[in-house]
C-alpha cells in the first residue's frame, strides 16, 4: 500500500534496524525496511519523506562493504545515517573514516555544540549508545560538528543546507536517553511527515483496499486460534460481512483444551461463516517417527493445506485467502539486507498456500509488528482474551516437543504447560510476559520418588519479555514461582521427575527451541 508519509530504512545488516522502523511508528509515521542496494529508482517510486541509513557491522573502507547508490545524497530529501550509515555518507561525501583508537561500547556523554534542527528540545548534554570500532576523521566538503563525545570528536555532524545529518552513536536504543525526541526532530521537523500511522486510519484504508481489491468475491481464512489470524480476519469481515468464510483446523497440537475453546469463543466472533475441523489424529499419524524440526513443520504444512482445500472446496465460490502474516515473518523469511541475515527458520505464513490453492492472496497485516496488530484489534472490538493471547508457533507443540511426537507425549507437555499458564495467571505474570510455554525435551533423568529410583521425562519452562518478538529477553520470574511450578509439574505429571528454566536470551537463541 501506498503511505504519503513514509520513511525509508536502508538496512546495512545491523541488528538494531528493526528497531529503528519501530521508534519510528511510535512517532505515528509509516515506516519500512529495504535492503542498502534498494535502487534509486525504486526509492523515488516510493517517495519517501526521508531515508535513515542503518548500522551495520562492516567497515566502509573494507573490501566488499555494502554500499548505497550514492544518489540517494542528491534526492533533495533528508537522510539520517546511524553509525556505519554516518559513515558511508562521509566516504561517500569526500571526507575520511579510519579506525578509532579506542573502540566505544555502550554508554558515552553527548556534548551537544548545536541544537538546531537535530537537537532541538535537548540539554547541553545527553546520554547516547555508542557501538563502533571506526570513527569519522574528515568531514566531508558543507559538513560541520554538531555534538561529540570523549572519544568521538565527531559523534553528530550536519549539512543543514542539504538536510544530510549523521550520528555514530544509536538514537533508536533505549539506553539513548533523549532518541525518541531526537528522532521526532528528524521525522516530524525535518521530514514534514504528519503522525497519521494510527490503528483508526489503518482500519479505514485497509478496509477500502479490501473492498476494492475483493470487488464481490468471497475470502476464506484460516483462523489458528492465535491474535495473527483474529486480527486479520476481523479486519476483511468489517471489510466484507459475512462474503468471509472461516475454518479453524484443530491439528490435536494445541494447548490443553485449546481447540475446543477456540471453537466455541469464534463461532461466537464469526457466526454461521465459521467452521471447525478437528483432525488430530491425522497430523498425528503423518508426524509418527519424525524427529527434525524443520521435517515436522513442512509435514504439519502440507497436512493442513490439504485439509483446508477439502473444507475450501466444499465453497465453491471463494476466489480469496486471508493470511495473518506479520511484519516480522517477513523479516526473518526473507533477507532484507540480502546477505547480513539468513533465514533462521520456515514461518508458516509465507509459504505457497495460494498457488496450490489458486487463490488470490490477501496479507492485511504484513505491514505491521505484533503490537501493532493487538492495537488495530482493540480498535476493532475484539476481546482482551484474545488480544493477550501469547504467541503460539503455527506448527503448535509439535515444535515443542523436542524428538518424536506420540500422543503420550503430546498429553504430558499438554499437562505441564497448562499449569505453567495457570499458576502465571494466577500470580499475575502472565501479561507481564511476551510468551511463555513449557518444552519436552528428549531426554530421560535419574530420580528419587517414594524411595524409588526414576528415569523419566525433562521438562523445560520457557518465558520471555519483548515489544514485537525480534529480540527477547528472559522472564524474570521469582523463585518462590518457579519453586511452584517446578513441585506441581513433577507432582502432577506423571512421567516428569526434573523441571529446568530457560535464561536465554534472543539474540543469540531464538524464542522458540525448535
């Protein structure tokens, strides 16, 4: 879809980038992530207000650095390099980067020389991020110093006339104490874009574009239970009434209880359009003996498009399919740099549902992170209990369950998680956390129970904090928790002997185990 206020982010593979896009949504300004080779061509057919150049872990003078085309300077636009972006603007712009003396990580004094138009509404001083073993040596030809640091006597530079700023340190971190104002200056001030990025405004051109791409056909959905799919379908229902059809396909992978629950809260939401269709015992009997992660996926894939072209044949006059991709499925799909990142594993979200289907695909959601989605649900009256839903992989607990998937393992992990949700509840962690969930791991334990010796069952409880799920960090929960936990698990799961919590971080692990 086509924003008026836009605001490009080249990505040079840094790992803060999308975080960038994000501080600047919060703005109320659209912005997006395109690869540093994006063509100029393609940069003017987007029109963008302004263009912010991301970090990235190279040194713009090694062999093979990525590089911009460097027209971009001549747009007439504003541009904001950060970090390595700061730098490919100076080598580009005749001036020199060399290797710091002393490599900066982390918090550094901004002495700001300027306020106008970059550091307006600052202090005399500030506290920034600095991640960077070069720095910039030679300001290029129109450039001058407006703020430095100890170590980096050119921490901030401008050339007002041309609205080309630079910034070696990271405004986009939250330990930038003053990034949000800073990036409000370039944004708003210096790009002009108008805050109309609001959950109210997508709604009412989404729904437009629905309407206008539907004409008077009809969509079907497939609805997983989770706030991806809700969101998405809620969305083209307010687009196109009751021209949606849904179906939930119950894959016997859900939580404790889960399919039968989610059959009754949609049945309410969709009405007569809705459909449930309770297959565990076919995705069981497809994932028998597979233990690799990536097989159990595409099996779990290919079962369910074949059971939903059964229940979508059955509508013979639906031209149409709604998937809940998000933001982030597409950046980890998909490369945006082209080579900084790699795929990290297959989202069952972009996948080749509508060709084997020969439908039309509709992606209302692709635009926008996790909690952005919850804010266009709010607005479109679905309920909390939906809403605050944790995340929940595509695949369900097949993913969670580390080795073979076998009923009697499917039942134990059910058992564990559903106390490990209950007692986060009941403590009031659980909308605290980003997501939590219990994993069977692979592998048996020695035990003593009732003067017995066991060899039993691992499990491992998971829980993570986070804004959007590209970066994590674990749950903090108290000991006195865990304690429970760990004592009703092992007491009330038969065939569990040893409870284990997972502290690690995303990056370098993902959320996930598998």
């Amino acid at each position: 879809m086509k924003h008026d206020d836009l605001i490009l982010i080249l990505d040079f593979g840094s790992q803060y980038t999308q975080l960038i896009t994000r501080k600047v949504r919060e703005l109320g300004v659209y912005s997006e992530i395109k690869p540093y080779f994006f063509s100029i061509d393609e940069i003017r057919a987007l029109a963008p207000r302004g263009i912010i150049l991301s970090g990235g872990p190279d040194s713009v003078y090694a062999d093979g650095a990525p590089k911009p085309d460097q027209r971009l300077f001549e747009l007439g636009i504003p541009v904001l390099g950060i970090c390595y972006g700061m730098q490919i603007m100076t080598d580009f712009l005749g001036g020199k980067v060399a290797p710091a003396s002393h490599r900066e990580y982390g918090r550094a004094s901004l002495q700001i020389l300027d306020h106008e138009p970059l550091f307006l509404s600052l202090g005399e001083s500030t506290q920034v991020w600095m991640s960077h073993g070069d720095r910039v040596e030679v300001l290029p030809e129109g450039f001058r110093t407006i703020a430095q640091t100890d170590n980096a006597p050119h921490a901030a530079i401008a050339d007002v006339g041309r609205r080309l700023f630079g910034l070696q340190f990271h405004p986009e971190v939250s330990h930038t104490e003053q990034g949000k104002t800073l990036l409000h200056n370039f944004v708003i001030g210096l790009c002009g874009c108008s805050a109309t990025w609001t959950p109210e405004n997508f709604i009412e051109e989404n729904t437009r574009a629905i309407r206008e791409q539907v004409g008077d056909g009809h969509v079907i959905c497939a609805l997983s239970g989770g706030v991806d799919s809700a969101v998405a379908a809620a969305l083209v229902k307010e687009a196109i009434g009751d021209r949606l059809h849904t179906i939930f396909v119950d894959t016997g992978l859900m939580r404790q209880n889960e399919g039968q629950e989610v059959d009754a809260r949609f049945s309410e939401l969709f009405g007569p359009g809705f459909r449930a269709v309770h297959a565990g015992e076919r995705f069981l009997a497809k994932l028998a003996g597979v233990a690799d992660p990536e097989k159990k996926r595409k099996i779990i894939g290919e079962e369910f498009i074949r059971i939903f072209e059964e229940e979508a044949n059955k509508l013979d006059e639906v031209e149409w399919l709604v998937q809940g991709t998000l933001y982030p499925d597409v950046i980890e799909s998909i490369s945006p740099a082209g080579g900084p990142s790699v795929t990290i594993k297959t989202h069952h979200n972009v996948g080749g549902l509508p060709e084997k289907m020969h439908l039309k695909l509709i992606e209302p959601l692709r635009e926008l992170f996790k909690d952005e989605v919850r804010n266009v649900g709010r607005s479109l009256g679905l309920p909390q209990d939906i809403l605050g839903r944790h995340p929940f992989p595509g695949p369900g607990l097949a993913v969670r369950i580390l080795g073979e998937i076998t009923p009697e393992r499917v039942a134990t992990l059910q058992q564990a998680d559903a106390i490990f949700i209950q007692e986060l509840r009941n403590s009031g962690w659980y909308d605290r956390i980003w997501q939590a969930f219990a994993v069977l791991l692979p592998i048996n334990t020695v035990g003593v129970m009732g003067d017995q010796r066991t060899y039993e069952n691992t499990v491992a409880l998971r829980a993570v904090t986070s804004v959007d799920g590209m970066t994590a960090d674990w749950g903090k929960l108290p000991y006195e928790l865990l304690a429970l936990l760990s004592n009703r698990i092992i007491n009330e799961v038969q065939g569990v002997n040893r409870v284990v919590y997972d502290i690690s971080s995303k990056p370098p692990a993902t959320i996930e185990w598998e």
